[in-house]
C-alpha cells in the first residue's frame, strides 16, 4: 500500500465516522457504506437503541 493510498483510507474512514456520529446524534440511521467502511453491520446498528 503506498502511502498516499494510506492517507486516502484514514481519511476516508475519519469522514465515515463522522458522517455515522453526526447521524446518530440525529437520531438517524447511519448510511450503510458509512457503517460498513466502519466494519459495523447495519442490523447490529439497528439493534442499539439511541
């Protein structure tokens, strides 16, 4: 993996967690490729109760 592939990752994953903490303060459900990106299942996220 070079590096620039790297810092585009860790940035991606930092915008995924982002976007997923922004809709759960919300109320809402994350959207899929966010949580997936964060190795979270949306059924498991379903299953917690904000």
């Amino acid at each position: 993996m070079t590096a620039f592939r790297f810092i585009q990752s860790l940035f991606g994953t930092f915008r995924a967690a982002i976007h997923a903490a922004a809709a759960a303060d919300m109320h809402r459900t994350p959207a899929a490729r966010d949580l997936d990106r964060l190795g979270i299942s949306p059924a498991a996220f379903r299953a917690i109760h904000l």
